[in-house]
C-alpha cells in the first residue's frame, strides 16, 4: 500500500515555479513592512492611520521610492559609483592643479580618474616607507651601534653592483628603485654582517623583480651573477627573512613613481619638443635620480623631492623653463626647498666622471641612453 501511495505520489504533476516578482515590488513590500522615512527624518510605522493599512497616497511614496531604488541598483555599478566620486574630487579639491591628462583621458593605462587620488595618496604614505636618513647610526636595544660591520661606502658598493646587475638582466626602471628601498628598509631594522651584505642585495632584488617584472630572474640567475658566493638556499632564507623584517609591505611609492608624473608635469603645454627631445629629457632625469641611489647622504630627501628636483635641473639642462607652474603646482614644493636639493643632484653630476663608483655615469654615456651623463650639469 505504501508502495503504491508512493508511486501515485511520484505520478503527480510538479508545481510550476512561483514566478519572479520584480525588485521594485520587492522593495515595496520592504517599506511597506519596515516604514519608511517621513519627511521630518523619522519613520512612519505601517498601521499608524489609525490602526489601517497604508494611504493611497503613503503607498504611491513608497512605490515610487522603490523605483527609485531599483533604478540605481541597476544603473550605478560599483566602478560607476568610484568613477564618479573620483570626478566630482578632481573637480573639487584638485580643481586649481592644471589639467595635464587632458590628452590622455581616452588611455585607460593613465587612469586619468584616479591619478590624483593615487598621487595625493603616494604622498601621504611616502613618510610611512620612507628609511630613516640616519640608519646606519642607529643603536640596538643595548646601546650598540645596529649596523657594526658596515658603513654608507659598502653600502654604496652594493647599490652600485646592483645598477650592473640591474642593467644586465634588462629589468624595469621601477625594480631597481625598489630593490634600493627594500635595502634600505630592511638595514634601519635588522643588523647585517659583512659578508652577507651582498646577499641582502640580492635577496632584495630578486623580491622586487618578483613583484615588478613580468618575467622575474630566476634564483639560478642570481646564483651565478653573485659568482656562486651565495647558495640557492641561503638566498631563499634571505628572502624569508627579509619580507618577514618588512611585514611584506612592498607596494610602496618610490622616485620613480613621483619622477614619471612629475615629468609629464614639467614637460605640459610644451608641444613643440620633437619625440626625440622628451626622451634626451626623460634619460636625463632618470640618470640624475639614480645617481642618488648609490649615495647615503641622498636619503635626507624624499623621494618625491628628488624627483621634482631632478625634473627642475633636467629641464634648465635642456634650455626649458626650470620651474613651470604646473610642476609647481602638482609637486607641491616651494622653489627654495626644490633647489636645496637640485644643488645636491647637481654636485652628484659633476663629480660623476671622476668618482670611484661610475656603475650609473657608465650606464648613462651609451649611446642607448643618448650619452645624456656627458651633458654638462646644471647651474642652480
């Protein structure tokens, strides 16, 4: 009997699916149970007419409430919404920089909605991943010098082996610029031997080709341009204990990010200049920034400082208005400030040539980079 019960069951035809109701009756229903906002900002509870249901009237509010509602779910993505705001900022607290993205509004890799939120960001971030200018004479917890084995020329050396390096695995500008700051993070935290100051370079720049190369070396490749002095192994220890020291923070704002913009900045409404110009400048000012990677005394400058002061003195190089209101205006600096550091990137130039490090001045006088480190420095 059960048997068949059954089988007669599994013989009766399913309900149809109840049918979708649309969101904005959905939403009505909503505010029909919860209430909604009364025009005094409180909230009008269902039944308060008296003990009856919703008014006419109370009931077309709230239809065209959950319209309403439904219309921006629909039409205001989560990318809209950013995009928007973005907007409304640029128009508003960035409203008195000059527009130098106008040309470029239709590229999406200039983020044009974004830059000056991320700009504006980098900055205010830059003191938080910022090495102390002083670290190499910082004591430990029982007042001994941190960094006993190694003084500003050794390390001076390394960054100095690491531009070779960096130019013979063809990597990208950003990676060595980070492979410096994580040196230097990780030196103003944790003490280093002699010996193992070559390693932490490595370990740094195998971090930073990680994280900005598409096509990283490999810890094979690292092995043999230190010539075998370090192991594999050691090398992925140093790794690990390196990106431990610096609680994997490695989304940080370097010179060369503030340099990129800055650039477009020093070089705006200035149309006229051939292709071949805009970049003689662009390796200009590049070599003028790398020069301050080698050098300790560099650290008492931001990066985005350095940067703006290398954008003034490439542009007065280069015959340009040193100062041009919007590289004034988007770096923030005053002038005096800028050129404080200007004459320390200059004095870098002269001595270039001569100095016992030439690992960038070589770099920079190939024809590749159109011999820009033989141009005579600029007067400030």
């Amino acid at each position: 009997g059960e048997a068949a019960a059954a089988a007669a069951g599994s013989l009766t035809p399913a309900r149809p699916p109840a049918p979708r109701r649309p969101f904005s009756d959905l939403a009505n229903t909503f505010l029909g149970r919860h209430g909604r906002a009364d025009s005094k900002g409180g909230a009008e509870k269902p039944g308060a007419q008296g003990g009856r249901g919703p008014t006419t009237r109370a009931m077309a509010q709230q239809a065209q409430a959950a319209s309403q509602v439904a219309s921006e779910m629909l039409h205001h993505s989560l990318s809209h919404t950013l995009a928007s705001r973005a907007q409304t900022t640029a128009h508003g607290a960035h409203a008195a920089l000059p527009d130098i993205d106008a040309a470029d509004r239709k590229n999406p890799l200039c983020v044009p909605e974004y830059v000056l939120d991320i700009m504006e960001y980098w900055r205010k971030v830059e003191p938080l991943y910022r090495p102390s200018p002083r670290y190499m004479q910082h004591e430990d917890s029982q007042g001994r010098k941190l960094q006993g084995e190694i003084n500003e020329r050794m390390r001076a050396i390394l960054v100095d082996w690491l531009v070779e390096v960096h130019l013979k695995f063809k990597l990208m500008p950003e990676t060595l610029f980070l492979t410096v700051n994580l040196i230097d993070r990780f030196l103003a935290k944790k003490s280093s031997t002699r010996k193992n100051l070559q390693l932490v370079g490595v370990a740094a720049m195998l971090i930073a080709s990680k994280y900005e190369e598409i096509w990283a070396p490999e810890v094979k490749d690292f092995v043999f341009i230190s010539d075998k002095a370090y192991s594999k192994d050691q090398i992925l220890q140093m790794e690990k204990y390196m990106l431990n020291a610096l609680k994997f923070k490695l989304t940080v704002p370097t010179t060369y990010h503030f340099l990129e913009r800055y650039r477009k900045a020093g070089t705006f409404r200035h149309g006229g200049a051939s292709a071949q110009k805009e970049k003689a400048l662009a390796h200009t000012c590049q070599f003028l920034v790398e020069l301050a990677q080698p050098d300790y005394a560099s650290l008492q400058f931001k990066g985005s400082l350095l940067a703006t002061a290398a954008v003034h003195c490439g542009l007065k190089m280069h015959g340009r208005d040193p100062w041009p209101e919007a590289l004034a205006k988007h770096s923030g600096y005053p002038l005096e400030e800028v050129q404080k550091c200007a004459k320390h990137l200059t004095e870098l130039h002269r001595k270039a040539s001569k100095a016992s490090l030439t690992a960038v001045h070589k770099k920079y006088s190939n024809p590749k980079f159109m011999e820009v480190a033989k141009e005579a420095p600029a007067l400030i």
